[in-house]
C-alpha cells in the first residue's frame, strides 16, 4: 500500500512541475512577441472609397473629405 501512494504522490510532483514549466514558458513567449511588429496576415478594417466604391484596407486608403478613397490615379481624377 505503502508503494502505491509513493507512485501516486511522484507523478503529481511531476506533473505539477511539467505545469510550471509549460506556464514559465507561456510567459517568456508572451513577453517577447509584446515588442514585435503586428501579424501582416491579421484581419485589417475595411473601408469604402468615396469615389468609386472599392472597398480596400485602411492602411492602404487615403484620407478624403468625404471618407477616403484608393490610390488609383482614374479614381482621384473621377469628378465628385
């Protein structure tokens, strides 16, 4: 009987200690991807040209008083 309790406490030693391995690990991951550049294959806000109707993502659209519009050169030269 005596046995059978001394196996039962080791691997709960060991399994406690394989959980805090594994968060201590989790941890440094998340502290090192804190400083770095954003996933480019992220989802992005789309928005809407106000000229031609194009929908297009937010960092590639430029600012226009009636939204924002797309970068394509018949688009901006499109009348209002």
């Amino acid at each position: 009987m005596g046995k059978i309790v001394f196996w039962i406490v080791v691997v709960f030693v060991v399994l406690f200690a394989l959980r805090l391995w594994n968060s201590a690990k989790a941890r440094r991951r998340e502290a090192g991807e804190a400083g770095t550049a954003p996933d480019p294959a992220a989802p992005q806000a789309m928005v809407r040209c106000a000229q031609c109707g194009v929908f297009l993502p937010k960092a590639d659209a430029l600012p226009a008083p009636g939204g924002y519009r797309c970068s394509d050169p018949k688009c901006a030269q499109a009348p209002h």
